[in-house]
C-alpha cells in the first residue's frame, strides 16, 4: 500500500518522504562510466524541463536507506532533488544546520551545445583512451554520477553521520534551483517542500577544479541600463532625441569605471592571480531602428565580477549613479537584473581542511565563475568547490573529462565521505 501522498514528492517514481518506510524496485547499480554515460544521455540544456533526468535520478536512488526529496517549482517544469541517508549519530533535528555528516552538491542542467564544431552527439558519452566526450561530461554529470554512486554504495549500518546528496536545477542560468532553494529554507525556519530539512554544514560543489580543493569565487552581478529618446524622421531632427548618443555618454562612463576598478584591487585579490581586480564588462548594446530614424530606444546591458567579501548592493549604487551622472536629463532607466553572489570560505574551515589534506594541497584557490555555493552559504553551510575536469573545457563543443581525473575523483569521494560520516 502506498503510503499517503508527500508534498514535493511523486508518487510514481518515489513513493517515500523522508522517514517513510516502502518497497524498492532497484535499478541495478551502474558502474560510475555507466552511470554519467546515462546522465549525459538526457538532454538537460537549462532551457528545458528536467524533470525526466530527475526521475531517472529518483529511481536510481530508491534504494533501501536513502530517502529522496523533491523539490518542484511552482509550475512543475523544475526540480531540485535533495536524498539523505541518516546516520545512527545524534543528527540535528530537521531544519537546522548539522555540525556533521557532508554534502555532495552538483547541478543537472547543461549549457546548450549548438555549436556545430561537435565531432560527435553531444548527448551520447563516447570515449576515447584518456577522455569521456559529451555535453556535462565535465560540467558537472561526472561528478553528479560519482556522488550517486557514493550514496548507493555506502552501507547505512556504516555511517555515524549524514550524507546527503542535493542537486539543482538551472545553475547555468543564474543558480535558480540553489536560490530557490536556500531562501524557501530560510523563509520556513527549515523546511523544503512543506517538510523540515536539516543540512550537514560541510557541502562539497562539485564543479570542474580540476580536483582542486576551491574556497573561493567571484560573482556575477547583472544590470541593464535603457535609454528613452523620442523617434523622429532623421531629416527632421529637432523633431526628435537620440537614445543612442546618452548611451555611448553612459558606455564612456562605464568604461572609465572599468578602468578604475582594475586599478583599485580590492578584498581578498591574491587568489585571483590573473584579474586581481572587480571585472567589470559592457555586455550588450542595442538601439535605433534604422539609419534614416533618430533612435528612440538604447538599451546597454553589463555585468560585474564582485569579489568575495564584496556586498552587492553599494555596488549597484555606484554604477547606478555613474549612469544618472551620464544620462544628465536624458532618459535613462537603471535597473539590476541579477546577482548570483561570490563564495568566500575560512581556510580552516573543516571541509576545506580536509580536503585540502587528503590532496596534499598546501595553498588556498579561487576561480572566476559563480556557482551554487554563493547561494547556499548564505543557509550557514560551508561549501568547497572540487570535482573533476576543467573549466577550460566546460561550455564548450567537445567537452571532455580526463578519465584518470574522475578515476581520482571517485577515490577521493569514497575517502571525504568516511572522514565526515563515518568517523
Ligand atoms: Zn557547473
């Protein structure tokens, strides 16, 4: 008998909440190649629905011991997936932050792969001696299949500690599933889909690093700027106002701004060798209708690369009132679009301590690109970023993941989830 049905939970393909006791109907485990072969195979592009990779994922892990939480968003086209196996420990009751046990957190969706310089479908894993080929290999199904593999194999009786597995959807697109997520957690005093859900505080994001230990990134803080003119005939131009030539005044002042900050550093710039600095670039820039009509619409669209330890918001009113400096009485909007927030972790902090151990990693690292840690510890959870494959790959055609790497990767998985969970 089935039992009564779960809020956030399908009863078709996971008919168990957490706590719930039910029969299983097992896939087979998957070696880990298998497994991301299988992951790579749904095409999960952030523009499209992933429920069906989600329900994969569900049944794959409905297993004896693990219980899985949906987490659809309002219309039901999304999902995040959170699956914990309890310790015998002493856990903190649901809602809160637990000192112990750990995270393996990844995101399902992909980057489009359009590109036409494909040598092979980008939804069917192929490899070759050194390397698996596919869109997500890399980015991140490689660790995503690891971190299911870690859940299905570990031993319930075996854990002191929690280890759960949380996966996003629409990382790529602004770490919707992740903040989504963090504030619905925060807005309930700890609940996900109406039920109460404590987290383990050490979460390892397993984004591409390169299988190095990562405890810091950037932001990425979006605006749009929209120039109103009047449009007239352009033989008749007291007619009209040009949109365009406030936004090239406001484009100048933007550049100077970007100059700026490239002069000015700012907090924790040492562990971004390359661009020690705030990154700030002018996207975007349409306006005008045609030659013969003087614009009555520019609209400049630019993004910001904050540091970490950075606030967003006296930021934004910088640029904001660069823009109205520049506009003078011309019509220009401003407005903030988006910020996926930068990822500042203590070095000392156990999950990076650890992993920097068991790496024999002796330095601190950060990397320039956003991901769902920014969201989630804003919930009080320390994040890392390690996983195999390289960024330089990711969002690109022919991405690939080193074989030996996600050989590496799934030792190292094994060895961190003993440390916090077993021990
Ligand atoms: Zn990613």
């Amino acid at each position: 008998m089935l039992p009564p049905a779960c809020p956030g939970v399908s009863a078709r393909l996971t008919p168990r909440c957490f706590g719930d006791t039910m029969t299983h109907s097992m896939i087979a485990t998957l070696s880990n190649a298998e497994l991301l072969a299988r992951l790579v195979s749904y095409d999960s592009t952030s523009t499209k629905s992933n429920v069906p990779i989600a329900d994969f994922v569900c049944e794959y892990l409905d297993r004896p011991g693990i219980d899985v939480l949906r987490h659809p968003d309002a219309d039901g086209t999304k999902v995040n997936l959170i699956a914990r196996i309890d310790g015998r420990g002493k856990d903190t009751k649901g809602g809160g932050v637990d000192p112990d046990g750990l995270v393996l957190c990844g995101h399902l969706d992909v980057v489009p792969a359009c590109e036409p310089e494909w040598r092979t479908d980008p939804f069917s894993l192929v490899d070759d001696a050194t390397h698996y080929f596919g869109r997500g290999s890399c980015d991140m199904k490689g660790f995503v299949a690891l971190a299911m593999n870690a859940m299905c194999l570990v031993c319930r009786d075996d854990l002191t500690h929690p280890l759960m597995l949380l996966l996003t959807h629409d990382e790529e697109v602004g770490l919707l599933g992740a903040k989504r997520l963090a504030a619905e957690w925060q807005q309930t005093g700890g609940s996900i889909a109406g039920l109460p859900v404590s987290f383990p505080r050490s979460v390892i994001v397993g984004e591409p690093t390169s299988l190095r230990a990562v405890r810091m990134h950037k932001g990425l803080l979006e605006m749009r700027v929209t120039v109103r003119g009047v449009p007239a005939h352009s033989g008749y131009p007291h007619l009209g106002r040009s949109a365009i030539e406030p936004a090239a005044r406001i484009v100048a002042g933007l550049a100077a701004l970007r100059s700026a900050l490239e002069e000015e550093g700012g907090p924790n710039v040492a562990l971004f060798p390359e661009t020690p600095f705030v990154a700030l670039n002018v996207g975007r820039i349409t306006g005008g209708t045609a030659v013969n009509i003087v614009p009555d619409r520019c609209v400049i669209e630019l993004s910001v690369r904050l540091l970490p330890g950075m606030e967003a918001a006296p930021f934004v009113e910088r640029v904001r009132n660069i823009v109205a400096d520049a506009a003078g009485s011309d019509d220009a909007d401003f407005e903030f679009v988006h910020d996926s927030p930068p990822m500042l972790l203590a070095e000392g902090a156990p999950v990076h301590r650890t992993l920097c151990d068991l790496l024999s990693q002796s330095r601190s690292y950060g990397v320039s690109y956003a991901t769902d840690a920014g969201a989630l510890q804003a919930m009080g959870l320390d994040c890392v970023l390690c996983g195999p494959g390289t960024i330089e790959v990711a969002h690109k055609p022919n991405e690939s993941l080193p074989k030996d790497e996600f050989r590496r990767a799934a030792e190292l998985i094994e060895t961190v989830v003993k440390r916090f969970c077993k021990e």
